[in-house]
C-alpha cells in the first residue's frame, strides 16, 4: 500500500481529483467528491500497472498541503 496526497476541487460542472507525488498527470473526476476519489483512485492503479513504480516522484512523499488565498495586482 502507497499513501497519496489527492487535491480534489470542485467545480460548477463537478469534482476534479489528482495525486501529488507521481510524474505525469493522473486525473479523476466525477459528479460528487467520492466519485471524483474512487476515480483518480483507479487512475493511480491503472497508471502504476501501465508504467510501473518509477514514476513515483524520487522526493520524499509530500508530508503536507496546504490551501491559502493571496491578493495578486495585476
């Protein structure tokens, strides 16, 4: 068993899921949060079959995440 960090974010038309950790890009979506999991969940299997385990990220797993808003200028 591997621990991923997933980021879900819901959007007007859905959830979008993606791990961080691994190279490339892996993607879920779905009509609710645990649809959108279950999916990116199933993503992540089926790309570590296809591709196998080195396209896990070399860095030490992402310990933590963090969500925050900044004002930019433009």
């Amino acid at each position: 068993m591997i621990q991923f960090k997933i980021i879900v974010e819901k959007h007007s038309d859905g959830y979008v899921a993606y791990p961080l950790g691994i190279k490339g890009a892996v993607v879920g979506q779905g009509d609710t949060y645990a649809e959108a999991l279950a999916d990116v969940k199933s993503a992540i299997n089926c790309y570590i079959e296809v591709f196998g385990t080195e396209m896990l990220e070399d860095e030490p797993p992402v310990i933590e995440v963090f969500l925050t808003e900044a004002e930019v200028a433009i």
